[in-house]
C-alpha cells in the first residue's frame, strides 16, 4: 500500500470527525440544559422519535406522499425539459421560438410563482406538483441543448459521409453525445425538486413531510422536524445516487466513467 493511498484513507476517516464531535457537543449540551430542548432537541431523542415514527407508520405514510408529489412533478418537468431542449437544440427556427422564453422563465425565482400558483390551481396537490415541475424544467432543458449544440462537427460531416440520413445523425451522433450533458441536467433538477418541495409542501398540506413540520413547529417538536429534515436530505442524497448508478451504466463508453 502506498504512502498516498494510506493518507488518502486516514483523510477520509478524520472527515467524520468533526461531525462526530459536533453531535457529542449537541447531546451533551441537551443533556445538561444548556441547550433547551424547544431550541433544538438531542441527537439521541432524535434517533428515539425517527425509530418510533417509522415503527407506528408515521412517518412511512407522509414520505409515500411526498414521494408521489415529487415523482409526478420530476416526471412532467423532465418531460417537458427534454422535449424543449429538443426543439431548440435541432432547429434553428426551434431556437428562435423556444430559447428566448425558457431564458425568461430562469430569470423568474420558481418560489416567487407560489402566491400566483396558490391564485390558479387553489391548495390542494395541484400547486405543490406544478411548482416542483416548474422547477425542474430548466436545468434539464439548459444542459441538453448545451450538449446538443456542442456536438464535435467532425463526427457529423462523418455521419453525413457515410450517408446517414438527418434523423438517423441524431438518434446515433447528437443524442449519445448529449446524453452526459442530459445526466448532469437530470441531477440538477432532483436536488433542485426536494428543495422545492420543502416550499410546496408549506402550502395547505393534510399530508406528508411538510404536514408533519408545520404539526411539529405548533408543538414546538423541533426532534420531528430534524426527522423530517434529515429525510429530505436523505430524498436528495438518494436521487444524486441514482443518477450516478445510471451515468456508469448508460457511460459506460467514456473512460473516466469505466476507471471509476
């Protein structure tokens, strides 16, 4: 074993522990008083309340919800992304429709939309998906025409010579090169979509995570609402770990992904 690989390691096993530190200070300052347990409760009550929400179904119920919210809201946005991306990315008159309104649609904070969107669809589920939608639809759209539109020439003028018609170009040159761009945009708006939904789920809510931190914040349950917290963080975590599983299989071309 190398001198680097041995400093790499000890490295990495140090990085714990400043958190590990950080949660000792918290637990000893709840139980001593010094930190009250309505400013923030003990990591110890903490892991107490998550292992006996799951245990009574609580907490399995609301995340079923915010899941589906967040899946619907990925999927329409995704979707609606992708297929501008794609009228711009190939078309020049696509460009000239498409471009100029989703730079003024990222130019327009998503939270801001939520007064106006509570206005058109009311509080129920309808404005909790069409935000994280809306959400979503940017980074997805950005990054796919960026790799569409900085696709090497060279491999084109290869295709055009060995006869590839304009349709078959772009289903075997322009989409595998753009699909790099595409992952990094679909990481994007994961992360972005938890973030959002944190907002959404302020917005009436009967059910789900942010119905269990609006109920704790009226109790004063700050041990629920670091549960909740730690689930949406979890939420994000999850969906970067599912677009890097799909980046080594659908990469599997690209060497710095097979060294990995």
């Amino acid at each position: 074993m190398s001198v680097l690989t041995k400093l790499n390691r000890s490295l990495g096993g140090a990085r714990w522990l400043s958190p590990l530190l950080l949660l000792l200070a918290l637990e000893i300052g709840s139980r001593t008083g010094i930190i009250p347990e309505r400013t923030l409760a003990a990591p110890s009550k903490v892991l107490a309340t998550l292992f006996g929400m799951i245990v009574s179904g609580e907490l399995v119920d609301n995340l079923w919800v915010s899941f589906v919210r967040i899946v619907i809201g990925l999927t329409i946005g995704i979707s609606v992304g992708v297929v501008l991306a794609l009228v711009a990315g190939l078309s020049r008159k696509g460009e000239v429709a498409v471009d100029p309104i989703m730079q003024i649609k990222r130019t327009i904070p998503t939270l801001a939309l939520t007064p106006l969107f509570i206005v058109w669809f009311g509080i129920g589920e309808t404005p909790k998906i069409a935000l994280i939608a809306f959400a979503s639809i940017f980074p997805v759209y950005l990054n796919l025409y960026s790799g569409i539109r900085s696709t090497d020439l060279r491999l084109l003028e290869g295709a055009r010579s060995l006869g590839l018609s304009r349709p078959a170009q772009i289903w075997h040159v322009i989409l595998p090169g753009a699909l790099p761009s595409l992952l990094v945009g679909l990481r994007y708006s994961l992360s972005i979509s938890v973030l959002v939904l944190v907002v959404a789920e302020q917005i009436n809510a009967s059910a789900g995570l942010g119905y269990l931190i609006n109920n704790a914040r009226d109790f004063m349950r700050t041990d629920i609402i670091l549960v909740c917290l730690m689930i949406y963080a979890a939420l994000g975590l999850s969906a970067d770990g599912l677009v890097r599983a799909i980046e080594r299989r659908a990469l599997v071309w690209r060497p710095e992904i097979v060294s990995h």
